[in-house]
C-alpha cells in the first residue's frame, strides 16, 4: 500500500481523501485535530478532502479500541453534538474546498440483502481476534452483534465517496482495511490508507472526554495553554510530534535536551505557546503564557474571574458542573481526588466530593480554572 500511495501522490491526479468522524461529543480533541492537520496537507497539495460525518454510525458506536460497550445515541444527541464541528474543523481545514456528506444518506437506506452480502467479506474469527474483543471476551464482558458490523459501516462509507485514500488513526486499522474489502466486492479500486499514532490524553491514558483529560480544539487560551502545562513529562515529544508543526530536527534536539535535563516545565511552555498560537494565533498565546506565569508562578488571582450566584448549601460539584468548569461530575470527583481543587484564596484543598457551599468562595481547579462563587 505504501508503493501505491507514493504512485498516486506522483501521478499528478486529484485524490479523494476521506476521513470520517463520529460526533460522540461535542468538542474535537487535538488527538482527533492531528488527523485534520494531515487532511490539511493533503488539502494544501491540491486534493479534495471528503469529510464524512458519521450522523448514523455515531447512533452504532465504534468499538474501535473501546474495553467496553458504547452505548446507542439518540438521533437527537448526535444532531446537538454536530451544531459547532464545522466552526471547529474551520480552524484548520479550508471548508470552502471540502466535500462534506453524512453517512446517513446512504446507511439508512441498506437493507438485509446487502447487509448480509458486505458481512460475507468477514468471518467471526477476524472480529474475535481484534485487541479489544478480545480482551472483553477474556473478562466474560459482553460485545454487541451491532459492534461486529461497525467495520461494514465504515468500509461501505469508501464505496459511498469512492475514496482513494483514507486516513485515521492507528486504532482505525481494521475498519481501514474493511473500506478495501467492501471496495473490491463493489468492483473499485481499493483505497490506499494511512494511520497515524494516537495521542494519549494529559494523564497518560487514552485521550477521553469522559475521563477529563481532554485539551480540545475549542478550549480557550488560557484553559488550553494549562491543560498542555498539566501534561505528563513523558507525553512531551509525542505533543511536539502530533500537535505541532515542529520539524523532526527541532525535536530531535527536545528530546536530547531532556536527556540533558532540563527543566520539563520550560519546554512545555514552549510546548504550550505552540499549541494555543495554531488554534488562537500568536498575540493569544503569548497573552496566555504571560497569564499562566502570573498565576502560576507568582501566585496571583487572575483578572475578570467569572463570578456566579447560590444559594447556601448548595453542592461545589453541582455549581462547577452547571458552569462547565469539568466536563461531568465523574470528572470533578477525580480531580478532587488528585487534590485539583482549592481555595483559591487560601490554598487550602477542598477534598470532600460533596463539599456544600456556605460562604463567598473562590474556587480554583487545576492550574487555570476559576470562579467566585457568591450567596
């Protein structure tokens, strides 16, 4: 396949590259986002980027890499989850040269005949032997039949757009070989793929909204630029790699300054500028690391703190959730575990999940997160 994509990208034609994206959530990580920045490149070549958007098999749910059952979406939660991705993938991607299409257009309309056609292109044995089935089975979890046919799904999505190339990421492996399979039972030309390295979330782990280790592309400055200080050490290169445009030289000599040891923290602040400055411009970025280094470093309250009104006993993790300080109640749980909230003023760690409000407060999460909370 690497012959093949060289040939094509040589021979001067116009490439269909596809991408399909499932709106699960309503904001993009800047995992997801490195997909975009290699759609972008393709797009700044000349050619025409297909962009699928997965309003149906976002209902499914890829099992892709998923050591449990996803469970089925309304239509309703993927229309509200898809209002802002075109605004989102705006940031990066030239929309006026996309080709956007929904899934739904052409999965809606198959019925068991052909279903069953597609399913006989693959065997039992290829769907138990990936990683995460497997893994499930091992622990007696349950796996859906409807998890079995997601790759179908996909791989008739390239027979839909007919793609010439695909990408996403490595975890998409086994869907990106389906698109080929289904493509050959059409009569097309099998589409070329390409993967590229997933990118762990801040903690470490699989990068998750429900987690709260997400930086996503819609995050404000100073939210962005804290999350990417709050990374672990060790996730450093790989950010370089995925999340900006840093020659290969540039990290090379990263990673041997690391190896010299220096200070982490002064690499991820460079890091950090890199990021905020591709999604909110250069002025932005430097405004933010001036703003985390004043209340970082020097200890001081930011300016405009956003202040919001209570009434007395009213929980700490009803109010931050309601202001979308965290992403879920799971989420504010976890970083009251890690010691992530405080008194802002004070310093003093808030660790009761269930702490009730009685008093004017200022509460701080994380590095750069804050609310006055007023009775």
């Amino acid at each position: 396949m690497l012959e093949s994509l060289r040939q094509k990208l040589l021979s001067g034609k116009q490439l269909r590259v596809k991408f399909g994206i499932d709106p699960t959530g309503k904001k993009i990580h800047i995992g997801r986002a490195s997909v975009f920045w290699k759609l972008r490149a393709f797009q700044e070549l000349g050619h025409k980027i297909v962009l699928i958007i997965g309003d149906f098999t976002a209902q499914i749910g890829d099992p892709s890499d998923k050591l449990s059952k996803r469970p089925m979406l309304s239509k309703e939660q993927v229309q509200e989850n898809l209002k802002d991705y075109k605004n989102q993938i705006g940031k990066i991607l030239d929309l006026s040269k996309v080709e956007f299409v929904y899934n739904g257009q052409w999965l809606e309309k198959l019925g068991f005949q052909e279903i069953s056609e597609l399913a006989e292109g693959f065997s039992v044995q290829q769907m138990t032997a990936r990683r995460n089935f497997k893994e499930r089975f091992d622990k007696s979890e349950e796996v859906s039949l409807r998890e079995f046919m997601y790759p179908l799904m996909q791989g008739y999505d390239s027979v839909a757009v007919k793609a010439d190339v695909e990408i996403g990421g490595a975890d998409q492996l086994f869907n990106l070989k389906a698109g080929r399979v289904i493509q050959k039972h059409y009569g097309q030309s099998e589409q070329d793929i390409m993967t590229l390295k997933m990118l762990a979330g801040t903690d470490g782990r699989k990068m998750s909204t429900s987690w709260g280790n997400v930086i996503t592309i819609a995050d404000e400055p100073d939210d962005m630029f804290g999350k990417v200080m709050s990374a672990r050490d060790d996730l450093i290169l790989d950010y370089f790699l995925l999340c900006t445009d840093a020659a290969a030289a540039e990290i090379e000599k990263i990673k041997s300054e690391m190896a010299a040891g220096k200070n982490p923290r002064d690499i991820k602040l460079d890091l950090a500028e890199k990021i905020v400055a591709r999604y909110h411009g250069d002025k932005k970025s430097k405004t933010a690391h001036e703003n985390f280094l004043s209340v970082f470093k020097s200890g001081n309250l930011p300016e405009n703190i956003k202040e919001v009104k209570v009434k007395t006993g009213e929980l700490l993790m009803d109010i931050v959730s309601r202001e979308k300080l965290v992403s879920s109640k799971s989420d504010f749980r976890r970083l009251i575990a890690e010691g992530a909230v405080s008194n802002a003023e004070t310093k003093e760690k808030i660790t009761d999940p269930f702490f009730k409000i009685t008093n004017d407060l200022t509460i701080r999460i994380g590095p750069l997160r804050f609310l006055k909370i007023i009775i």
